[in-house]
C-alpha cells in the first residue's frame, strides 16, 4: 500500500480561497499529501482586503489540535495567523508535546492589503516560543525586520538576516524571501552553516494574495514527504513562481494565485516527446 503522506496548517481562514487555510489545503494537495486543518481565526477578508477577523475560543483550537494529533497525527505542521500571545502559548505547547517531525513556521503579520493579522504584544511570544520550535521559517523582508529589529536593505542584509534567526532565535533554518525588493525575486537560505539563493524573474501582476501562504505550504507538504529541507524550499519556490506566472486573473483586487499552474506545467513537460 503506498504509504499517505500528512500535513496540518493551524492558521486562519480566507473566504475567497486565496490564503490562509483555504491556500494551504489546496497546495497540500496539489503535491499529493493529505491536508488537514485548525482554524485558529475567521478572517473576512478578500482581495480588496481585511475586514475584520475573530480568533477562536482557546477551548475550541486546543479541542482542534488534539482531534488532529490523536487520530491522524501529520508528518508536518505549518503555522500561519496566530494573532495573540494566547494562541501562540498554546500552539507552541501542543507542537512541543505532540513531538512534530518538522514544523514550518509562516510568521504572519500583515496582510497583502496591509491590515495587521498579529497584535504587537504578541511578537516577543513568537520570537520565543515558536521560532526556536522551527524546522523552516519563511518570513518576508518586513516579517524579517520585525524579528530581528533591523532594516534589510541589501541582499547581504537578507543573508546575515536568515542567519541571526536561526543562530540568535533558534531555528532550524531560514528562508527570508525577497519580493518586496526590486529586481528579481530572490530568496536567500540559511540552513546548517550554509546559503543557498532561490532566484525567479518578477512577473508583471497584481495577482500576489497568499503568496506566502502557499509557498510554506508547498515546503510542508514536501517535507512531510521527508524531502530535505533544500528540495522542499526548491520544489516550494517553483510552485510559486509558476502560479504568480500563470495568474487566475479573478479578484477585484491583489487577486490569488494559481495553484493549479505547477501541476499542469509538469503535466506538459511529461507529454513532450524525448
């Protein structure tokens, strides 16, 4: 029997399908892992952007998690919108308990639109509570300034960035992804004493919302599949660039992603004649 390959987004939820959980299930099964999620806010939101958001009761997500981790346990976990210290206090002790093989940490803080989905107060909690938890984090530049107090500026500030996070704050690795800068899109790991550059054209679109959702999903599902962290980053930085390429065109505003894009550009490459 081939053997099913699980992952699990504890994060919040977009009714227009393009972030959040609604992005994160659809990415873990394009890549042919069997999704699973906790809700932890309801976010009204679209491509236009947020309008408001209510998290869960903490009774309700712990009663999620342990629904999870008692029957399907995942081979991989992703965190999105964790809005408060006391849903972050919570998830980090579910994650530390249940003993997750690797933990993808999206640290989200700002919407596309620019609403802030994290309470200030909760920042330190996730600096100290989830970060040292984290096989791959995958912050923007904006998200990577706000952990390590410091404007990024440069490629080489993004370098010594994904480095403070994993050596000063604890992570296992880090990605810090640079589409806020101009140029080519290039992301920087930092993994094992070691870098390595993810580099794609920018594509001329508006078409971004759960971008980042998305790409950590793609990087869970792959090490759920117990892909290195390397293959996982690579396979993830494909997928989206494909579906930031071959945009949907729906949304009145920064509408979604593709997700459907990587699958069918390798279905195509797979019927080409040798």
């Amino acid at each position: 029997m081939t053997e099913i390959y699980k992952a699990l987004s504890i994060a919040g939820t977009d009714p227009t399908g393009g972030a959040g959980i609604h992005a994160d299930l659809k990415a873990f099964q394009e890549q042919g892992v069997y999704g699973m999620a906790v809700i932890t806010s309801v976010v009204a939101q679209n491509t236009l952007g947020v309008k408001s958001f209510e998290e869960m009761s903490q009774n309700n997500i712990s009663q999620q998690i342990d629904c999870v981790i008692e029957d399907i346990k995942p081979d991989a976990v992703k965190t999105g919108m964790l809005a408060s210290i006391d849903i972050i206090e919570l998830v980090a002790e579910k994650l530390k308990a249940a003993n997750i093989q690797s933990y993808v940490m999206d640290p989200v803080m700002v919407a596309k639109s620019g609403h802030h989905l994290l309470y200030q107060d909760a920042i330190d909690h996730l600096k100290k509570l989830l970060i040292p938890q984290a096989t791959v984090i995958t912050p923007n530049i904006p998200e990577a300034e706000v952990i390590i107090g410091k404007s990024i500026e440069t490629l080489q500030q993004m370098r010594d960035a994904a480095k403070e996070i994993v050596q000063v704050y604890g992570a296992k690795a880090a990605i810090v992804k640079g589409g806020h800068r101009d140029g080519e899109a290039r992301d920087v790991l930092y993994f094992d004493e070691n870098f390595e550059e993810f580099v794609s054209p920018r594509f001329d679109t508006k078409h971004t919302h759960g971008t980042g959702c998305t790409f950590s999903a793609v990087i869970t599902a792959e090490l759920a599949k117990q892909k290195s962290i390397k293959e996982a980053v690579t396979v993830g930085k494909e997928f989206i660039s494909a579906a930031i390429k071959h945009t949907l065109g729906i949304g009145k505003g920064q509408g979604p992603t593709n997700h459907f894009a990587y699958r069918s550009m390798n279905q195509q490459i797979a019927r080409q004649p040798l």
